[in-house]
C-alpha cells in the first residue's frame, strides 16, 4: 500500500514496515527523487492507532522534468524580474505583487503548483527554488516586505537603494501634494476627488499616479496627518499639523 507523507504530491511505498523510498507522482508517471534529507512522516509501527512522527524535508536538487508545469511556472517568474517594464531597477521586487500577478496573468498555472503541490503556500514554493530565488525580508523603519530577487544578479543591492531613493522622492512629493490640495479644499476630499484632481496634473507632478489601493495605503501611513474615513472614502486633513507637514515637505526637495 502506499502511505501519504508530506504534500499532495510525496509518497512512499511502505510494505511490511519497509520503506522503499519517497517517490514524486508527475503527469501520471513515477519519478524516483533524492532522499538525502527526507525521512518519513509517519511510520507505521503495525499497531493500528499509533504511529511515530518526524519531519520531511525533500532536496531543493530535486530535478523535474522539463515541461512539468513547475517549471513552467518558475520560468514565468524569472521572466517578471528580468522585465524592465515590471523591474526597471533590476533590484529585488515585493513578493506579494509577483504572486498577486502571477494569479491574475497565469491563474490555472498557480492554482496547479501553488495551490496543489503546496497547499496555497507561496514562499514554501519560493524556498524550494533557493537556487534560483532569493527571500529575504527587506526594509527600513517605514517599510519592510517580503521580497523575491535573482540568485545570479549581483548588483541587486545597487537596483534596490536606487528604487528607494526615488520612492522616497516621489513619496515625499505625493505628500506636498495631497496636502497642499486639501489645504486648498477646506481640509477633505474625498479619495476619487483627489484621484480626479491628479489626472490633470499629470505632466507637472514629480510622482508616478498610484493606483487606488496604493494611494489609500500611503494616505494610512501618514495618519498623524491626514484622517481616513473607511466608510465614505474621505480624506480629512488633521489641524495644527502644518509646521510639521512643512519640514516633511521641505526634505523632498533637497533630494
């Protein structure tokens, strides 16, 4: 009979209380893999009801078949780093924004290895690829993520301090701007108002224009600030705040 051990893919054949071995079932075939560090699971010890628990951990050189669907999907992820249009610092990329992606342009892809072979576990996915993938939690006191970068770039770090840098620039604009707006508007706006308001002003501000979801982020993160109203999307200025919103202004543009 044939014992499950650790996923939906991991098997090892157990007869009379031998182990023959774990074994990787791909497109209907048997596939013998690597053992050095894998031990069973769970071993039968012929007393119904008891069993023996440990670990198993399989090598990260264990070799798939070329056209196995894995691949396919760690190929597509290399591809988004090495695009400049997605990664034009050719730094390290957060880790949810690849995942978000890959659902959205690869979905049946991601359901079939992410969501099959390991349980909707993204980063155990990432971790088995650590010859190709790096996962590291990066940032500072204002930012910190989880982010995926190419074992064989080199000059990562140089693509990630200059990606912080001009988002620190932008960010810092972002804010001259929304506040000097709700300045002008009595102190609220609502989210789409101001959202609105940037699209004409496209070719004079020094910022990229977010997406909606990224903006209410950023304007959460300035709560000392700037108020939130989840409930009718409106942004309010907090009073007594302009000394301070004024030093925080008057850094950007010494950038």
């Amino acid at each position: 009979y044939q014992r499950r051990v650790h996923g939906p893919e991991y098997f090892v054949y157990d007869k009379d209380g031998g182990k023959l071995g774990p074994r990787v079932r791909t497109k209907g075939t048997w596939i013998p893999i690597e053992t050095t560090n894998c031990r069973l699971a769970e071993k039968s010890t012929h007393n119904f009801g008891k069993s023996e628990k440990s670990t198993c951990t399989i090598s990260n050189k264990t070799k798939l078949p070329l056209d196995d669907p894995e691949n396919i999907l760690v190929k597509e992820i290399v591809k988004f780093l090495e695009d400049l249009t997605k990664n034009p610092y050719q730094g390290s990329l957060p880790s949810e924004r690849i995942q978000n992606c890959l659902k959205t342009t690869h979905s049946e892809l991601y359901k079939e290895i992410v969501g099959k072979r390991y349980n909707n576990q993204w980063h155990t996915f990432i971790k088995k690829h650590n010859d190709r993938f790096d996962l590291s939690y990066l940032g500072d006191e204002n930012r910190s993520v989880w982010k995926i970068r190419l074992m064989e770039n080199d000059s990562w770090k140089k693509g990630d301090e200059l990606e912080k840098s001009n988002r620190e620039y932008e960010e810092k604009a972002m804010f001259h701007s929304l506040y000097e707006y709700l300045c002008e508007q009595d102190g609220t706006c609502s989210v789409d108002q101001y959202m609105t308001y940037l699209k004409t002003k496209e070719e004079t501000i020094f910022f990229q224009r977010p997406q909606r979801g990224d903006f209410v982020r950023f304007v959460r993160r300035y709560s000392k600030y700037f108020k939130y109203d989840s409930e009718k999307y409106q942004i309010n200025l907090i009073q007594n705040t302009y000394q301070l919103a004024t030093q925080f202004c008057n850094q950007y543009r010494s950038l």
